[in-house]
C-alpha cells in the first residue's frame, strides 16, 4: 500500500512539472522575440496548411541564437498547426459539397 502511495505522488509530482510553468518560462514568453517566434511558427504552419512548399517563415539568425524566439517557434507552429488540423466528422475537401447531408 506505501509503495502504492509513493508511486501515485511521484506520479502527481511529476506530471505538476509539465502542467504548471516557472517564473522563468512565464518571463520568456512575455519578451517580444518569443512573440516574435511565435508569429512566425503560426504564419509557417499556415502557410503548411494551405499547401504551400518550402515557405517556412523564420528567422534564422535569431532561431540559432535566441532561445525565446526558437521557444515561441516551436509553440507557435505547433499550436497552430493543430488549430488547422481537420475536426472529426468535418469535411475538409476544398471542392463544395452539392448534395449535403446525403
């Protein structure tokens, strides 16, 4: 029963370190280059959505040497790229439906 007790609260414990974020990461994510990246993660992964090849906006240099701006990439791309991502039961064809419901 104690080793049950214990495994349930390292459990908690840990998955409290993914959920809740420290003042570090709160303070990343309010600096302009995080914003920043995170436009430009949401514009690629829009830009994936509609189809178009090899139009990944990102600023390179700041990708490589700035770890707020290459966060708020990956957040921002990642984000909106399941924002864009098809909702069961939802159509997503880009030809209309004639005859819906049938």
């Amino acid at each position: 029963m104690l080793r049950k007790l214990i495994a349930l609260s390292l459990a908690f414990a840990l998955a409290a370190c993914g959920i809740f974020e420290t003042r570090a990461q709160r303070a990343t994510r309010n600096t302009p280059s995080y914003k920043e990246g995170y436009d430009d993660g949401c514009a690629t992964a829009n830009a994936s959505g509609a189809n178009y090849r090899g139009s990944q906006v990102r600023d390179d240099a700041l990708y490589e040497s700035d770890h707020a701006y290459r966060a708020g990439w990956a957040n921002g791309l990642s984000i909106c790229r399941a924002s864009l991502a098809p909702q069961e039961g939802v159509r997503s064809s880009p030809v209309p439906d004639n005859e819906p419901g049938r």
